[in-house]
C-alpha cells in the first residue's frame, strides 16, 4: 500500500518527488529516484522515512498501511478532525476504536512537541 498512498499523499500535498524527498531529508541529488522507486515499488522506505514522508505530508503514519482504501481516507479525515461514520463489523469497530485512541495520543503529543 505504500507506493500507491505515498503518489496520491504527495499529489495532495501539491509537491514534485524531488520536493518531498528533500524535506523529508533525504539528499537532493537522489530525491528524484528514490521517491520514483519508492513510489514504483522497487524499494520500501523504512518506517522511519515512512514517518518523515507522513510529516513532511500532514498524514498518519498509518495511512500508508492499512489495506482498505476508504478506512484510509477516514484515517485522513479523522487526522484533520473530521468526525467519520464508519459502518463495520463489532470486531472492526473496536479496532478502529484502537486506531483512533492511538491517533489521538499521537496528536496531542505531537502538540506538546511543536
């Protein structure tokens, strides 16, 4: 799922590879071609570099994992402080229930830090 939300996450975000590989950190004379790997699927980032794209692009961490395409774009609107109706499962909703209590500590340290 990585190299598909890491395109659509930076075509949001309005910025070219070479952009968001450079604030990510990554050195300008390879930005370019790792994010087009990355985002090929020729090479994974670590998590770490997964962290600083999802910094450098205002989502989750966890935008870039999970499976289901519409739970990440209420991942995305929860991240923004959207409230999202989610129609699921008991099993699905205790764990998104996680995911959201996770977010919400995430944030709020996040605040703490800024």
């Amino acid at each position: 799922m990585i190299p598909e939300r890491l395109k659509a996450a930076r075509l949001r975000a309005n910025l070219t590879q070479e952009q968001l590989g450079v604030r990510a950190g990554i050195a300008e004379d390879t930005a370019y071609s790792r994010l087009s790997q990355y985002e090929s699927g020729t090479h994974k980032p670590t998590f770490k570099m997964v962290c600083a794209f999802a910094r450098v692009l205002n989502v989750p961490e966890c935008y870039f994992y999970t499976v289901d395409d519409s739970f990440a774009e209420a991942l995305l609107k929860l991240y923004d402080g959207e409230v999202v109706q989610w129609n699921m499962k008991a099993g699905e909703l205790l764990l998104i229930q996680k995911v959201y209590r996770r977010l919400f500590v995430f944030m709020n340290s996040k605040e703490k830090y800024s």
